[in-house]
C-alpha cells in the first residue's frame, strides 16, 4: 500500500520539485490534483494557509517544496541528493535558498509587470540574477560535471530546474532568453532534461505557455 500522497497541480513549479525527488529515490507515491482557484476545505484543513505542495507520509502532513525535500532525504537517504561534505551541504542550502528567495521571484516579477518600460528593469534584474548564479554558483561548485556539485544530481539542481523550465513563458510573453554568457545553466538544463524524473514530471512548453498567460496578460486570460 502507498503511504505517500502528494497534493498540487501539476503546473506547479513547486511540487514538481517534490515529484522529481521521489523519483529520483525511487519512491512510490499518488499524486492527487487540487483546483488552487477554488481551494476545497479538505485541503485547507491540511495547509492552513493555503500552500502547495503539499506531502501526506502516513499520518503527518508536511508542506513547504524545501522542507518536504529535506525531509524525503532524510527519511529516504538512499539514493543521497545532497552532496557529502559538509560544507558542499551547506552551500547546497544557501542556493536553494537563493532560488526560492530571489530567482523565482525575480522571474515572476517580470512576467507579470505590465509596463514596458519597468519590464527593462525587471529584464536586467533577471540577467543579474542568472549571471549570479552562472558565476557565483555553478561556476565555483560544479567542477566537470554538468550538475550544481559536479557528476550526480542535487536537490539544488532539483530546486532551480522548474525555474529554468519555466522560462519559456517569459521568453514568449517578454522575449526574454538566458543570456549566452550563461553555459553552465544551459549544460544544466540539458542533463535535467535527459533524467527521467524530469521527463516524466514536465509539461509541453505551449501547456506552461498558456497557463502563464494569466499572470502575464491577465486581460486575456479566460
């Protein structure tokens, strides 16, 4: 019998964070679908404030994308989706940190900004962001491999790729494209697109394209 459940939409960023990590451990799981515009009690009652994903293990209930993967690591050590030395761990920490605190939100504000102009700004700010990332993390930590620490995949790799997925949207509704200068973040995006947690959890560039147009041109959404 499969005693975990994991509850959200599959256009969610967030969850597919959650769904690619127990695939990668090869955990058995249902995922149930939930309507976020009309948000039913049952769910509430398990996320008092509203958020997905959430993680149903046994009889306890746990939500928040980071700390649902944090805990399928430790209650599922094997395969490890940190790296082994402390301090790697550590700074594994402070860029999954990084993307929920600054990349995500630096992609959604421009996406959702409706004048030109201050989309200039947000555009730039997202270049930063990236170039950040590229220079400041990937490439002082990836060493050969196209991963975050190298040869074997990470929550943070886990953590940043339905971001970098993500981006088709902007790039469609803001003409914004990863800057060249930024091939680490592409060879990353590559190797995650070949893993089969990956392929199995993702959604066709025009499904994200259409579900974003609400946050990006509101006056045509349905």
């Amino acid at each position: 019998m499969v005693d975990i459940e994991l509850i959200s939409t599959k256009t969610c960023p967030y969850v597919q964070r959650s769904r690619i990590a127990l695939m990668e451990k090869g955990v058995e799981f249902v995922f149930t679908e939930v309507d976020l515009r009309n948000k039913p009690d049952w769910f509430l009652a398990l996320s008092p404030y509203g958020k997905v994903p959430v993680l149903k293990h046994n009889d306890k209930v746990i939500y928040e994308s980071a700390v649902i993967n944090e805990y399928l690591e430790e209650v599922f050590p094997k395969p490890s989706l940190m790296p082994t030395d402390p301090v790697d761990r550590a700074y594994a920490r402070i860029w999954i940190d990084y993307c929920n605190s600054q990349s995500m939100g630096a992609n959604r504000s421009l996406l959702m900004c409706q004048d030109p102009s201050e989309q200039d700004v947000l555009s730039k700010k997202l270049t930063e962001n990236l170039l950040f990332i590229e220079n400041e993390g990937l490439a002082k930590t990836s060493g050969s491999g196209p991963f975050w620490f190298g040869s074997s995949v990470t929550l943070t790799d886990i953590t940043f790729f339905p971001l970098f997925q993500r981006l088709c949207a902007t790039e469609h509704y803001r003409g914004y494209k990863i800057p060249d200068s930024c091939p680490r973040i592409r060879a990353l995006i590559d190797a995650m697109k070949s893993r089969k947690s990956v392929i199995e959890t993702s959604l066709p560039d025009d499904v994200l394209i259409k579900h974003y147009v609400r946050y990006a041109e509101p006056s045509k959404a349905a």
